[in-house]
C-alpha cells in the first residue's frame, strides 16, 4: 500500500512538474532566438506603409537604429532587413530563401504573366539570356552595337547642348533595341512613333516597383503605358516567329523560341525592360562622373587613346582591346557601387536563425545594396568615386571587392567615344532615393555641351 501511495505521488509529482518545465524550456528557448525588432508604424496591416513610401531608402537607414537585423511592416508584409555584410552570405546562400517566390507576385503585376507560365519558364529564360550574354560572348555583340552606337550619335548633330540622361537615352535605347531585338522590329527609325515608344517605357519604367505592389487602378498613366507596350508586342511577336533572317539569331528570337505560351509578348515586355532599365542610367552616371572629375576624364582619355588611336572612330572591339582598358572598367564599378539597386529580396520559405534571431517563414528578406556599399569598414570614404579602389579587385575572374553587392555589372560600351562633352555644373546630380527597384535614377537634370571631335 506503502509502494502504491509513493509510485501515485511520484506520477502526480511528474505530471504537475513536466508541464512547467516544458513551458520554461521553450520560453527560455524562444527568448535565445527571439524575432528581429520591428517597427509597426501606426496603422493596422498598412504599418508604416506611409512613411516608407515617402522616402524608402532613406527611412531604411533609419530604422537601422534598431539593429543590425530589423523587420518593418508594410501593407501585410514583414519586411526583414540584414544591414551587416557578415550576414550576407544568408542572403545569397541559405537554402531557406528563395528568389522566385519573392519575385512572383511582383512579375504578375508588372507584366501579367500568369504564377504557372513564371515558374515554367522563368529558370528556362534566366539560363538562355545568362548564357546568350556571358562576358565570353559579348564580343559577338560589339560590332553591331558599335555601328548603332556611331549611328545615333551622329543624329546628335556636330553639336549642340541638353540633359545628359536624355541624350544617353536617345543615344542608347534605339541602338540597344535594335542589337538585342533585331534592326527595326520596334518603332526606331520613325521619330514620331520612336518618341512614343520611349515616352511610353520611360513612364513604365520610372514607376515599375508602384505597379509592382499597387492596384493597377490607382496608376492610370502607368497602366497605360504597360498596355500599349504589350499591345506593342503583341503585333511584334507573330512577325518576328515568322520572319526569316540570314543573321545571327537575336536574343529575341531566342526568348520566342523558348517561351510556348500565350505570354510571348508579356515576356518580350520584361526583357525589354530588363535591357534598358539598369544599363543606360549606368552609362549616364558613369559619363557623368568622369566628366565631373577632370583628373579621372583625362586618365580615361589617355587609356582609350592608347587603345584606339585619335581618330575618335568606333573600332573593331576584341576582348584583347577590352582587356586593355583597365581604368574603365574601374569607373563603370565604381559608378554601380555608387549607384545600385536600391534594394534586392528573396522570400523565407522555411524559419531559420541568423545571429540566434528567428527569422520567421514568410518574411520578405532584404538587402539593401545602396546601403552596404557606403560601409566605411569595406569601402573608406564611401561617398567619394574612387575608380582606383578597384585596382583590389580581380575583374578578369569576377572577384570583386568584399561588401560589393550588385549583380549586374555594366554593360560593355563602346569605347571609342565621337563627342567631347563638357558639364555645365559643378556637382553630380543626386540619385532619387524614392525608387528602390533598378539603378538609381538621378534627381534632377544634368546639363551638358558636346561637339563633334575633330
């Protein structure tokens, strides 16, 4: 009876005690990986939707009183931000994100292309325009592309005077369309119909990441935009199927080979953005900063005279010649640490810890390139443009400088510039620091005066 009475006092002992000590067990457990801080903002499922849309990339930096890993709510979302390069690698490699299933929902808004069409083809297109554009193919890009070059700059005229940004544009989009789409498949010889065409992207473009995340009925001008570029494309796409060419198959061809479904001019839409959109503010914040700095301009002009001669002409480019131009290539990286995307994003699709902090399933995770590459501990004097930092660097094998965060490096350019170009202001135009989808746009207007080069 004895034995009974202490065999039922133990079970009762137990069943009272291991409750608690499952309790304190997970308590002391959830402590040990806590959730980022955050900051809700003061309205219920919007958050701070308000005050991060006036001014995101400024707000970011803001926020990151609240630590190294913080997390902002913004319109149902949890937004969770890593600012030390440290932790980047979690980012790029951890097995519990995903860049597809943060980028779905965006492509569906932007381009209305269905969620089973993106996840069928998405990879399929990445692979063919990574491999159709790899460094080692370039050169069979460059002599078309200098051609078109040379072309739209003589429409310029011998001189003459305007926005920096603008001519870039006038001078790029027309030469990059026709090399990347075929000679004359979009609208580029005729003015009036070329001025709409670019009017058009221009509006599509510079309000990308608000149709990206807003209902297309609060955004008329940009839902027009996006509906006269697929409507575009809609009357490109059977005619290029069924053209037949003796060229080179152009990279448009090749997305319309890939792509069987009624998305084609959908896609069409995308790669056309994803041309322009990040390679011709490079050019102009590139062109713009060496002409700032005179020192810089006369280094760059020094290489390319050692390259190609006086003439001014558009040479032959071969990865020999590309080689050569070392400090060029500085400049170009330099201009995209300066100015990259202001944010990049992949989707946590199962929780796992950074820094014994929860990073809980469903959060957005973010980085912010335009941040990290101003850390004084990987870039010193991080707001000066210091082509020369980047003699560190090992740009022939890709190896780039530590904390360095944009994946698109510049396009190549032709270097045999036919204009001399002189600033009309003593400083660089700020970057736009409301847009964080793309390269950073500038904020106001860059004059310039060229003449043709004698």
């Amino acid at each position: 009876m004895v034995m009974e009475l202490n065999g039922l006092t133990v079970g009762l002992i137990l069943s009272t005690i291991m409750p608690i000590l499952y309790y304190l067990y997970h308590v002391s457990r959830s402590k040990s990986k806590s959730l980022p801080p955050a900051y809700k903002g003061w309205f219920p499922w919007l958050g701070c939707a308000f005050e991060f849309g006036k001014n995101p990339l400024d707000f970011i930096a803001q926020k990151k009183e609240l630590g190294r890993i913080f997390t902002l709510y913004v319109a149902g979302e949890r937004l969770t931000f890593i600012t030390d390069a440290e932790d980047f690698q979690h980012f790029f490699q951890s097995p519990f994100v995903d860049f597809q299933k943060a980028v779905q929902d965006p492509v569906l808004n932007v381009a209305s292309v269905s969620k089973t069409s993106f996840f069928k083809y998405h990879t399929k297109i990445h692979d063919m325009v990574k491999g159709r554009l790899a460094s080692s193919r370039l050169i069979y890009f460059s002599d078309k592309l200098c051609d078109e070059f040379r072309d739209q700059l003589t429409q310029l005229g011998k001189q003459g005077k305007g926005d920096l940004h603008h001519l870039v544009r006038k001078s790029m989009y027309a030469a990059v369309i026709n090399n990347l789409f075929g000679k004359n498949v979009l609208p580029v010889n005729s003015e009036k119909e070329f001025e709409k065409l670019e009017e058009m992207f221009v509006m599509f473009d510079e309000q990308f990441e608000y149709g990206a995340r807003i209902p297309s009925v609060f955004l008329k001008d940009w839902s027009s935009a996006k509906k006269y570029l697929i409507d575009l494309f809609s009357k490109v796409v059977p005619k290029t199927i069924n053209k037949k060419s003796d060229d080179d198959e152009t990279l448009l061809h090749s997305l319309l080979n890939l792509v069987q479904d009624q998305y084609k001019p959908n896609y069409s839409l995308l790669l056309l953005w994803a041309s322009l959109a990040n390679a011709i503010p490079i050019t102009f914040w590139t062109l713009a900063f060496i002409l700032h700095d005179e020192k810089v301009l006369q280094k760059v002009k020094t290489e390319l005279t050692s390259v190609f001669g006086q003439n001014g002409q558009c040479p032959t480019i071969t990865e020999e010649g590309l080689k050569k131009l070392q400090f060029l290539k500085w400049c170009v990286l330099e201009s995209i640490r300066l100015r990259p995307t202001g944010i990049i994003t992949r989707r946590v699709i199962k929780s796992f810890t950074i820094r014994d902090m929860e990073i809980p399933e469903g959060d957005m995770l973010m980085l912010s390139p335009f941040w990290a590459h101003r850390n004084e501990k990987y870039f010193p004097d991080p707001l000066m443009y210091k082509p020369e930092r980047w003699k560190e660097a090992d740009i022939d094998k890709n190896v780039f400088l530590d904390g360095f965060v944009a994946f698109g490096g510049g396009r190549y350019q032709c270097p045999g510039e036919m204009f001399d170009c002189k600033l009309l202001i003593n400083s660089i135009p700020e970057p736009s620091k409301k847009h964080l989808v793309g390269t950073q746009q500038p904020a106001e207007p860059c004059p310039v005066e060229y003449r043709l080069r004698k």
